[in-house]
C-alpha cells in the first residue's frame, strides 16, 4: 500500500487511533477463547493433579534410593535393586540397559530440574560423581546406553554449569562432562564399521567382542546425533559428532527409490535386512525424531533437508487412507506389510506437533487414546484389521511416555482441556495398576494385571516427567523459547550461540532460509460472533471424533455421548494426498532446455516428462513443489515455470488455470473518502479538508467479474460497478466477519470486507453475492498475493457470478486497509469508498527514464502456479 505519497493523511489516522485507543493490529490466541463446554479444569485442579504426579514420581525414586542404589534398576515387588544378569549374557531385555553405573540416578537427573527440586538435583549430582564409573565389564547396548546415560549426563552438566540458572552448582567443576566424554569414548569403537554405522552393543572395558552381530536397527544406529553431537560442542572432541553424523546420513544414504529406509540393516555392508519393512514404530522411531530436533537444536539445514523428505514419504505410503493409523510397508514398493500398529509409535503424534501439522497430529492422537481406553494401558501391537490386541504386555514401556509426551504437545499446541483429561486418566491408571508398596511394576498381562518385579528407569524420566508438565501449568519450561529439545529419552538438552555452526557461505548462496515457525493451531468453531470468530469447540466436537474410537472398536464413554446431538453426524474422513508424483513417464535425462537451474531454485521451460513430486506444506498454506526429475527443491529455493504448455485448453478443469491469459493477477484499487467534516478539522487541527486518497495493490480471482484493465465490459456486455470512478462504499459485517453465513442485510452498491478462512472463497462471494453485494475484499492471513480459484464444478453449481467481483488484500495492507475502515465507522463519517484505478493512472507504470522489466529475470514475485484450486507456494510463473 502506497502510504508514503500521503503522510498528512496517515498521520491524522494515526492521531486519531491513539485518540480512540485503538489497536492497529489485532491478534486472536486461540488459548484465550472460552470452549463451548465449560471445563472442569480449574486452577486447583491441574495443581492437584500435578501433585499427586510428584508424589507418584517421589515414591518410585525414594524406593530406588533406600532399596536398589547404587544398583541400574529397582525391583519393585522384591523390594531389592538388580544390575546386569551376570549369568545369562544372552539376557538382552536387561543386559542392553543394565550397565553397572547406576542407571535410574543418572536417568532421573534432569526429572529433578522439572520438579523444582534443587536440594534434590544437588545431591543426585554429587551422587554420580562420587559413586557412577564407567570402567565396567559390561556389554550395554550403544543406544539405550546413549540416549539413557549419556544423555543423562549431558542435560544434568548443562543445568549444573548454568551460570544464573537456579539449578546452577557453585561447587561443580563439570564432573558430569568429564564422565559423558569418558563414555563417549568408550562407545566410539562400535563405530568402527566399514559403512560407519554401529554394532548394536559394546563392551565397556573390551570393546567390540568377538562373534558380535553385524545387524543393527534403524532407530539405535541413528538416533545418536542429539547427545554425540551435543558432547562434541561441550568438550571441542568433534570425534563424537563426526561418527553420529556418518552413521545418521550411511543410513538415509542407503535409502530406497521412494525415499523410504528399512527397518534392520548389516553394519557391515551396508544391505537392508529381510524383509525390508518399514513404518514409524520399532525400530525405526527415533530415527525420524531425531532428524527434526537435531535441526531445532543446532539449526542444521542438512537434517531440516532429511525430515522434510521422510516426513513425505511416510505420509504418502504409510500413511492409511483414512489418515488416522499408519502401517508396515514394503520400503521399496510402499505396499501394505503387516496391517498392525506397534505401541512404541505412540511418539508420532508429538512429533507431528513439533512440525507443525497439528491437524494430523490430533487424528493419530485419538488412534492411540482409544486403544488406552480400551486397554487401560498401551498393548504392544494391536491389529488394525481384525480390531484386537495381539501383545498385552505392557512393562511401562517407551510407549507410555510417548503417549503422554504427545498428549502434551497437543495440549500446549491446542490448550484443549481433552488432553487435561487423557492424562488424568493415565494418571489414575498407573498409580491403581502399577504402583506397588515399593516402587512402580510392570505390566505382563494389561487382562490379568500380572504385574513384572521390574522399573525401568523411563517411568522415572519420562513418563512421570511428561505427565508432571501436562498439569503444571507455570514450569518455566513452558515459556523458555529457545532452542532445546527433548531427546527420545526425555532428556532436555541445548546449545548457546557459541556452540551453533553458522550456515556456510556456499550454502547461503544456493538457497534461502525461511522462517519454520509452526502455524498456530486454529479450533473448530460453529457461527460467528461480534469480536470473535465463532464459537470455540473441543476435539470431543469434531465430527470425526466417533471414527477413531470406531476403529478400534472402543465403546462410547459418557463423556463422548454428552457430546453428540441428534443433528450431528459421524464423519468418515477423506484425506487429501499428501504427496503425489508417482508413475508419470519419466524423462530421465531432461536437457537443459527442458530444465536448468538458477541461483535461487529451477526453472522449467518444457514440462514434457518431467517427474515431479508435490507435498502439502506443513503450515496449511498449500502445497509445495519438492522434486524435480533428480533434483530436490529444498526450502527457500523455487521453482519458475516458463512453459506455455502448462494451460490447459478450454474445457480441461484439471489445471485452474484457464483465463491467466487473458485475466490480469492484480489490479489497483484507489482507496478514497468524501472531504472531510470541518468539525472533525477543528477538533484535531492536523489537516485541512483534505480527503483521504490512497492506492493499493488487489489480487484478483479467477472466477467472478474480469476486473482487467483491457475490457471495459464482460462477454454480456456487463460493466462492473467497481470500474465507476466515483467508487462503491466499502461495509462490512461484524457477526460474519468470514462471510462464511447469510448476510441477513442487504448491501446493494457496496463491496464487503471479509476474512480468509472457515470456508471457500466461492462461498464469500456466492454469500455476498445473495446479499445484494457488488463483490468482497478478502482480508489474507498472509503477505503473498493469491488468486483464488474453484473447481469447474464448484463454478456451474455457483451459477453466474459476472456481476460479484473478488479482490484479495495480502495480510499487512489489509489490516491497515480494515483499520481504515473501522475508524471512519466509529467517526461516522467520511465513508470510505474503493474503485479500481485505470491503469494510466497506476504509479507502477514505467515512468520515463525507466527501462522495461525484464520478466525472464524479474519474474513477477506473486504470480503462483495452482493445480486444482491448490497453490504451489514456491512456483513463479514467468509466462
């Protein structure tokens, strides 16, 4: 908007807003909007909650102390502690954990941080320093052995040396670091491979053994880089990260033509294992965790680069149809393997919180909720086809902490009540199920309640320590917006500006950075209100909140049924593709005719046999273009498109595309008022009777009225109202700001204000349209110009629109714009009017002295490609 040319006028504007108290930009926290249902949840009542998660969490760790320290483990129903099975070697379920170092203390520093209890950390700390040795002849697995104990050391070191931080130790002079670099070094020859990929376990004292197997998992050989890179920064030994990151990238390297790795893999050759599954669960988890935090922490692109990738491949083949459960796949064909669902997935949510995509975060949520429901606890493996569980053991498993770790992103990402709820009743069911007189069982059986003579230290360090943060409302965790992390663990760890790598300059050269900040999460909302956009509804509201539990085979709790109505519905979802691109016929050596680079992306010139993927944009704006041929376009690159070819004759709805040619994407509308009330002069005595006349730049529809500037009038011959010099009043609606309802009054001569969201652009216009209204501007949630489309379908069941025009207005003029608007409202007067400026008229136009824009090299920055109605963000259209 062209402000600068009428600074008299923005200045009596900005006088009278401050005069008025008047905000000129408005911000909506969806975290601030009463439910529809009043909760229950009050204060006291998270702050009970949160207590009786203390004293669960002190009763497992005092136990530990009195019975089982120095010992790994608690045993909690024989009152006594157990290390390594010294006499079974092959016994992996204690022998890969159990180390001979005090495990559960070690674990459960940084828990105690959370919790608020310094005197407690202090002596926790001073107890590893004094008792913890890793000089032991114990053979550990490398992973447990990693995201346990060393990661362990590093969060309660980072915590300790902390100067100013309450948890800060005068006394401590980084023992904790001394004996992370200590096991550090000792884990380092397990990656003494030819594919730098580790063995699984290693001996402690000895080193590799003999007769030691070759074959690892996906999730133990590359969930290392958190805590190994993280040792490396502290200590400047860059042998740790060095190792994690080839072992990381010799397992991505070795990915399948549809971006997919395997589940098991030979350290030693590097070839994927028999039978060359793969999915979110078992064995591969973390591995895609520790991608996205790895990037969060320490900022490198490289792992921003890989989670992108396999994020879209896992939810264009694993993902179910229905996008609610994700399955075993074959990883070179994406063909359905095992139709069940492992409980160690339950972590998926929270990572899909992490990204951004709440949305689908919440349906993979209520997947795993239900089977909690159902079970009182999480079964090992549950089978989607025939709705039962296969594996009831439940030993306070990885599962349940990841549970409530999603169920805590989802809380903080939504601030939803519902997941106050699944964790009370997690709560309930492990202190009635698993607490014992001397710590926290297992569970063997969740039908019978066979309980198991064991605590593993994660219910210690995580599970508790999630459920401790749902309800804790005020941790200072809550409002630290740096860069820290949770590893798969549950432990916190960071990195301060002198431990980041800045991005090297041949990196900046060939790509921009973009901003990965999460979009906020939007609430469902029914009608409209005066200062609000509707009623604010629960996930217990959604209209597929019946299918999740359907699938399962869940009954309905009373809670759920106070829900339904008799005019609801139960939704069976229809998932948009995430990912498409396969099985076009390839070119698999385009020329640089066909496609070339630029500096800053690709540029298309012939289309013909170009396979190219397209991925759905994590902040709900659209879709992105992510491969081209063997190219991969990576954030912040794009893609121009210099091929006529590309629009479709007429007749073809498959690309809405049809009138670029002879529809122009923006047009310019002047913005002006009548002369001023002389009252209003005197009163402020800024201006004289001068009139308020500014332009801005409008992006137009491609349906509606034709607003180009080189017709005067439509096929029929029709002028719209807009292009009449004395202009049409500008009006706008309170109580259906989103124009997404019957306007109740009629608005003839008059363009309506509206805001993007809650409902098609079709649908604003056909509402004004029935309203009398000569057309909407559209106020964007964001800064790039669009041009809205709609299906060719959408158009005939529309009718004729010829005579209702649409201008969208980028988020930032806008908002200024609807300011405008407000203000002379609640003056009364002078009435705001808009009518489109001619083009000799427009001050883009090239002045003298001024030579033609080349748009080969100056593509126009706002022109986007759209496949049916979905804009490709990162496309510039030259032609």
């Amino acid at each position: 908007m062209k402000w600068g040319t009428y600074w008299p006028e923005c200045l009596f504007i900005a006088a009278v807003l401050v005069l008025n108290n008047t905000r000129w930009f408005h911000t909506t926290d969806a975290s601030t909007i009463p439910l529809t249902t009043s909760s229950t949840w009050t204060p006291e009542k998270k702050l009970a909650a949160r207590e009786r998660t203390r004293e669960l969490w002190y009763h497992g760790y005092d136990n530990y102390m009195t019975y089982a320290f120095p010992m790994d483990e608690l045993t909690p129903l024989s009152c006594s502690g157990q290390g390594p099975d010294w006499a079974n070697i092959g016994n992996h379920a204690v022998n890969d954990v159990a180390g001979n170092f005090s495990l559960t203390l070690i674990d459960v520093l940084d828990t105690l941080v959370i919790l608020d209890d310094r005197i407690g950390f202090e002596k926790a700390v001073k107890n590893v320093i004094e008792w913890v040795s890793f000089d032991v002849n114990t053979k550990p697995q490398v992973f447990e052995t990693t995201i346990r104990v060393l990661g362990g050391l590093l969060s309660g070191h980072i915590f300790a040396s902390k100067s100013g931080h309450p948890f800060h130790l005068p006394w401590y002079r980084g023992e904790l670091l001394d004996l992370a670099h200590d096991l550090g070094e000792r884990l380092l020859p397990a990656f003494s491979t030819p594919t730098g990929i580790p063995y699984a376990r290693i001996n402690l004292r000895k080193g590799i053994m003999k007769g030691e197997t070759v074959e690892t998992c996906t999730a133990g050989a590359g969930s290392l880089i958190l805590e190994f890179a993280t040792l490396s920064r502290l200590t400047g030994d860059d042998r740790f990260e060095k190792a994690a990151h080839k072992a990381f990238f010799g397992l991505w390297n070795r990915k399948s033509d549809i971006e997919l790795v395997g589940n098991t893999i030979n350290t030693w050759n590097g070839a994927w294992t028999h039978p060359e599954t793969t999915g979110i669960g078992a064995g591969i988890d973390s591995f895609y965790e520790y991608a996205l935090k790895w990037y969060i922490m320490s900022g490198d692109i490289e792992f921003l680069d890989v989670w992108d990738d396999a994020y879209a491949a896992i939810m264009r083949f694993s993902r179910a149809k229905d996008g609610y459960w994700y399955r075993t796949v074959n990883m070179h064909t994406g063909d359905v393997a095992y139709l069940t669902v492992d409980s160690l997935s339950a972590f998926w949510p929270g990572l899909q919180v992490l990204a951004g995509d709440v949305q689908n975060a919440i349906k993979s949520h209520m997947l795993y909720y239900n089977l909690w429901r159902q079970h009182s606890g999480l079964p090992e493996v549950f089978d989607t086809n025939y709705r039962k569980a296969t594996s009831y053991q439940y030993p306070l498993r990885p599962a349940t902490p990841e549970f409530i770790e999603s169920t805590w992103y989802l809380y903080r990402a939504t601030r939803d009540p519902f997941y106050l709820d699944v964790g009370e009743r997690v709560l309930y069911d492990i202190t009635t199920r698993a607490k014992v007189d001397c710590g926290l069982a297992g569970i063997s059986d969740l039908r019978t309640n066979k309980l198991d003579d064991r605590m593993e230290s994660f219910a210690l360090s995580e599970t508790l320590k999630y459920l401790y943060l749902l309800f804790d409302e005020e941790n200072p965790l809550h409002s630290d917006d740096s860069n820290y992390v949770f590893t798969t663990e549950g432990h916190i760890l960071t990195l301060d500006r002198d431990h980041m790598n800045p991005m090297s300059k041949s990196r900046k050269r060939t790509r921009n950075i973009e901003s990965h900040e999460c979009p906020a999460y939007t609430p469902i909302t029914s009608g409209s209100h005066k200062s609000k956009p509707g009623l604010v509804q629960g996930v217990r509201s959604r209209s597929d909140m019946e299918y999740a539990r359907h699938l399962v085979g869940t009954s309905p709790a009373f809670a759920d049924e106070s829900h339904w109505s008799p005019d609801g519905w139960c939704e069976k979802p229809r998932v948009d593709p995430y990912a498409n691109g396969k099985g076009v016929p390839e070119d698999l050596s385009p020329s640089f005719l066909k496609l070339g680079t630029r500096p800053d992306g690709y540029i298309i010139h012939n289309v013909t046999g170009i396979r190219t993927q397209i991925v759905q944009r994590l902040d709900g704006q659209g879709y992105d273009i992510r491969k081209l041929g063997h190219y991969t376009v990576r954030p912040g690159q794009l893609v121009y498109i210099n091929d006529p070819h590309i629009f479709p004759k007429e007749g073809n709805a498959n690309l809405a595309q049809e009138e670029f040619f002879h529809r122009e994407p923006e047009v310019t509308l002047r913005v002006f008022t009548p002369e001023l009330d002389s009252m209003l002069d005197i009163s402020t005595g800024l201006l004289g009777s001068k009139a308020i006349d500014v332009s801005v730049i409008g992006y137009t529809a491609r349906f509606g009225a034709d607003l180009s500037s080189h017709i005067a009038a439509d096929a029929k011959g029709v002028t719209h109202k807009l292009r009449n010099p004395k202009g049409l009043s500008v009006r706008r609606n309170s109580a259906n700001e989103y124009g997404c309802d019957p306007y109740e009054e009629t608005y003839a001569d008059s363009m309506l204000i509206t805001k993007r969201g809650h409902c098609t652009f079709l649908e604003k216009l056909v509402n004004a349209r029935a309203g009398s209204a000569a057309g909407i501007i559209v106020i964007s949630d964001e800064e790039m110009g669009i041009n809205p489309t709609a299906n060719r379908d959408e158009l005939v069941a529309a009718g004729n629109l010829d005579d209702v025009a649409l201008v969208l207005l980028p988020k930032t003029a806008g908002e200024a714009f609807e300011e405008l608007v407000n203000l002379t409202e609640k003056l009364h007067k002078p009435q705001v009017k808009i009518a489109l400026q001619p083009r000799n008229m427009d001050l883009d136009e090239e002045q003298p002295g001024h030579p033609p824009v080349d748009t080969e090299e100056q593509p126009n920055p706002h022109r986007i490609l759209y496949i049916n109605g979905h804009p490709l963000i990162n496309t510039r259209l030259l032609v």
